[in-house]
C-alpha cells in the first residue's frame, strides 16, 4: 500500500512539476532589463502556486470523490492559481501559459469532489481557460491569433489530457485501497470461521459432559436420603465426568494452538509472497520430535511476523538442513539448523522487534529447554538480517 501510494503520488507531482516548469520559464523570459514590477510578482505568484499544488497532491490520498481538505488549503491554492491567471491578462506573450495553473488547480480539487459536482468545475476550468487568451488580446489591445500559439501545440495537448491523468491515477489508487481492505476483511472472517469452529468444539465437548453430569447430581440428590450408597456413586461418576471433561478440553485447545513444522512454513511462504518478498524455502528432513518441531514452528512464525513488522523486504531465504555430530562423546544426535534470512533492513528509527514474551528473547528460553541455541547477524553491507537456529534431535521424515 504505502509503495503503491508514493508510485502514484510521485507520478502525479512529477506531471504537476513538468507543467509548472514550463510555466516558470516562459513567465521568466517575460522579465526585461532592468525588470519590471508586473513579470517579477508573475514569476513569484507562479512559484508560490507550484508550491501549493505540489502539497495539495498529498491530500488525494482519500481517493476519487474523497472531499476537499481544510478549505485554508483549496483557499489558498485556487487563490494563487487564480492570481496568476490575472497578472497573465497584462502580460504579453503570457495568454495562454498562465491559464495553465489555474487549470491545474481545478483538476485537483474537482478529483476531490463527488461526480456531479467535479464535472460542473471541469466545466468552468475549461471555460475558464479557453477565455484566457482571447481576455489577455482584448486587454493588450492585440488580435489573438492562433499562429502565436503553434509552437505550445504539445503543451496544449498535455494539459488537455491532466483530468483524464489525474482521475485515472486516483481509480487505480482505489482498486489498490479497495483490493486491500477486502483482504483484511477475508483475514477477518478466517479468524471468525476459526473462532466459530473452536466454539462449536468446545460446546460439543462441555455440553454433553455438562448435561451428563446434571443429570447425575440430580439423581444423587434424589437418592440422598433413600440408597446414600448408590447416590455416592453418582457423584463419583459426575466427578470423574467433570475430569474427562477437562482433559478433553485441553486436548483440544493444545490441538487448536499447535501447528505443524511443515505447515508453518508453507504458511510463511505464502504470507511473505502476498506481501510481496518472494521467498526462497529450501526444506530437507524434519526432526522427528514434536517439542521441537513445535519450538521451530515457533521460530518460522515469530521471524515472519519480524520480517513483515520490521523490514523492508523483498526477498527472503528459508532453509532446513540436517547433519550427523561429529564431535568426540556427542550423543546429542543429529542437529537440525534452520536458517531464516531477509533483505531490506528497517530504518534505524523503526521500532525494534520485542525481547521478550514470545519475540526472540522467549525463543531463546523455548529453544534451551530443548537443547537448542539461537543466533542473529546483521550484514549492513549487504542490507540483510540472518536468525540461525539450532536443535539437536532425531531425523524425521521428509518434508
């Protein structure tokens, strides 16, 4: 999102530049020797105009349609634009090039507006701007022709294309916010799909043991005072009941929240390709363990959450590499290294990743009650952040 915006704010400034530019230099070769009052004050109004428009772009962040920004803002850039365009009358030589600014105004403050009300200001500007010239020869008391323009034909042509420039720019920011909010929402409702399974786990579990135990309490209520033998039984079995009950309840919450090694790296793969870093994931054998797949699954998901926090990545390497100990009275097994590296380092003032809870700090933790040790290297010359892992443990299948 934030690329995509400064691609199509870069564009559209770039454009507005170009076409203030041209402005400037005709206004400045207006100025005579020794100057006068009228081409100085044009060539400050047209500076101070290409300055606001230049800000003014900023606020098309809020899309087609979005509404104008504090109306100090449209005040003062339609204000300057509109200044320029009457010291322009006086001028000669300056009838059509300064009609341009106040045309470029209007397209960005009609971008902002709503479809009716954008295409009665495109109105006006047009009107306003074909009048430019003939206003400028009825004032300099000169015959406008259009041999004094023919040489601007493809400045001309540029300038007539800047709503159809400045709309379509603003449509293909918005499929982009359109296109990323509809994603969030499908994020949104996994979690609420996934939520809802769990819940219906959870009640399928709890409610037929709770039922059961009702059932027998009441019976032992009912058998207190007739058979106290038989009603102590029934609150042998409800307290049994309530055990099972519990176990299976965390059996099936260690199944929610557990996620296999080789899952979660798919899941890494996928999640770093959406957001646009193409990633590089070499896999070989898997430790056979399932504390340590669980603690290496932990890693993959903590280092991917780092990456898309605290990076700037496009590219990213994920490798699973399985060797014998060699070392003399090592019975630790085979060691299995996983290796996560990116590009793209954070700013130096970007927040840090976390150093405790679950971030690298409680990976540490994690990875020692394992035998497993962690390591990070950062390559600034090479723009690149590596986290190695180790664990030693038996071989498991292939990946």
């Amino acid at each position: 999102m934030h690329a995509t915006w400064l691609y199509t704010l870069g564009a559209v400034v770039f454009v507005y530049v170009l076409l203030d530019a041209v402005v400037l230099l005709a206004a400045t070769a207006s100025l005579a020797s020794p100057p006068r009052a009228a081409p100085v004050i044009l060539v400050g109004a047209i500076i101070v105009a290409s300055a606001l428009q230049v800000r003014y772009c900023w606020f098309l962040t809020v899309g087609r349609g979005g509404g104008l920004p504090a109306p100090a803002w449209t005040g003062a850039t339609v204000a300057t634009a509109a200044a320029v365009w009457g010291l322009g009358l006086f001028i000669p030589g300056m009838g059509l090039f300064t009609a341009i600014p106040l045309w470029m105004a209007v397209n960005l403050v009609a971008a902002l507006l709503q479809t009716g009300p954008r295409r009665l200001v495109l109105v006006a500007g047009v009107i306003v701007t074909a009048l430019h010239p003939l206003l400028a020869a009825a004032v300099l008391e000169r015959p406008f022709a259009i041999a004094d323009y023919a040489g601007v034909w493809l400045l001309i042509f540029y300038v007539m294309l800047l709503p159809a420039f400045v709309l379509s720019s603003l449509w293909w920011w918005d499929i982009v916010v359109t296109l990323d909010r509809h994603r969030a929402v499908a994020a949104e409702l996994a979690v609420a799909q996934e939520r809802l399974r769990f819940a219906s786990d959870l009640h399928d579990i709890q409610g037929h043991h709770l039922q059961v135990i009702a059932l027998k309490t009441e019976l032992a209520e009912r058998l207190m005072s007739t058979d106290p033998e038989a009603a102590r039984e029934h609150v042998r079995a409800s307290r049994l009941i309530a055990k099972q009950a519990m176990e299976e309840t965390r059996s099936l919450i260690a199944g929610y929240r557990h996620i296999g090694l080789d899952q979660e790296l798919e899941n890494a793969r996928e999640v770093l390709a959406a957001a646009g870093a193409e990633c590089d994931l070499r896999v070989g054998a898997l430790p056979a363990g399932t504390d340590e797949q669980r603690v290496l699954a932990l890693v993959v998901r903590e280092a991917t959450t780092n990456i898309l926090r605290h990076s700037e990545a496009t590219r990213v390497w994920i490798q699973l590499d399985v060797a014998g100990q060699t070392g003399a009275g090592d019975s630790s097994g085979d060691v299995t290294t996983m290796l996560i590296g990116n590009n793209g380092l954070a700013p130096a003032d970007s927040p840090a990743p976390r150093g405790d809870g679950s971030g690298l700090a409680g990976l540490r933790g994690r990875l020692s009650a394992v035998g497993g040790s962690l390591e990070t290297a950062v390559d600034a010359a090479a723009d690149s952040f590596e986290l190695r892992v180790r664990v030693h443990a038996p071989v498991g299948a292939q990946a």
